[in-house]
C-alpha cells in the first residue's frame, strides 16, 4: 500500500485506511537501512507482541527521533528495547489492532504544534497502546543541508 501526496499526514491516514494487513510498517523515503533491519523490526514486533515499535535513528543535529515523558529522550538504554511516549515515524511497525482502532478517525491529524507522528503516538498512548524503541535496529536518515554561497 501507498500513498503520495504533498501532505504526509493525508498519505499515513490514507495508508491506515487501505491496509488490511497484520502489520503494517512505515518506511519514509529518506530512511537508509539493510534488509535485516526489517527482519529485525517484524521479529521484535512479532516476538514480543508490541503494538508500535521503531528503530533508532537521529535528526540531523544527532538528536534520536525519540521522546520519553514528552521531551526527546537522549539517554535511551543503548542496544535494547524500551517503552517511550513517542518517536518519528521514518522506520516504524504497527500491529493490525492498531490499525483497526483507527480505522474510522484521522489518527496522524495534527494536535496543535505536534507533528503528525507525535499526534499519532499520544492518540494511540490514550487508546491504551504502548509505543516502543528497539536501539538494536540502527538506521541512517538522509538530511538535506542548504548550501548558500555565489556561483560563477
């Protein structure tokens, strides 16, 4: 399933609407990643039967894309998995109950100043859902840095 559009939290809610599947995973186009890391995430979600868990991965000031009690979380328990209060969605899994639970709503709707991946987890977190980090699963992240200067 997929979904392009210039507004990401249309595409996630349209992706949420089309899938039927047991378990769906988000991978954003600037992820980069080997085939294992999804084994690795399926297995993880699968084995420990979690509702959402991500990979790690940083922005590009080497933040983790992670918050624990609402505020980034920088030092997370390294090569291990752990609960959190939410992440980006650039490289995470989500079981079919989550999906379903969604089905009739906007779930990546934006709540104020959040952006759609925050306002997905503190949806799902108020629906009883708990969301994880698996730091075993290390992902790079392309970021774009703006280049200013004259050209001749």
């Amino acid at each position: 399933v997929t979904s392009e559009g210039p507004i990401i939290e249309e595409n996630r809610n349209d992706i949420f609407r089309k899938t039927n599947s047991d378990y769906l995973i988000m991978i954003d186009d600037d992820m980069t990643f080997s085939k294992e890391a999804v084994y690795e995430l399926y297995h993880t979600v699968v084995m420990d039967r979690l509702d959402i868990c991500s990979g790690l991965y940083f922005d590009g000031d080497g933040k983790a894309l992670i918050q624990k009690d609402d505020t980034f979380f920088q030092n997370y328990p390294k090569n291990s998995l752990f609960e959190i209060s939410g992440c980006g969605m650039g490289f995470i899994m989500i079981s079919k109950k989550v999906v379903q639970a969604f089905r009739e709503e906007a779930p990546f709707n934006r709540i104020g100043a959040l952006g759609e991946d925050l306002s997905f987890c503190l949806r799902a977190r108020e629906k009883g859902f708990k969301v994880y980090c698996d730091s075993r699963i290390k992902l790079g992240h392309l970021r774009l840095q703006a280049v200013y200067g004259i050209i001749d």
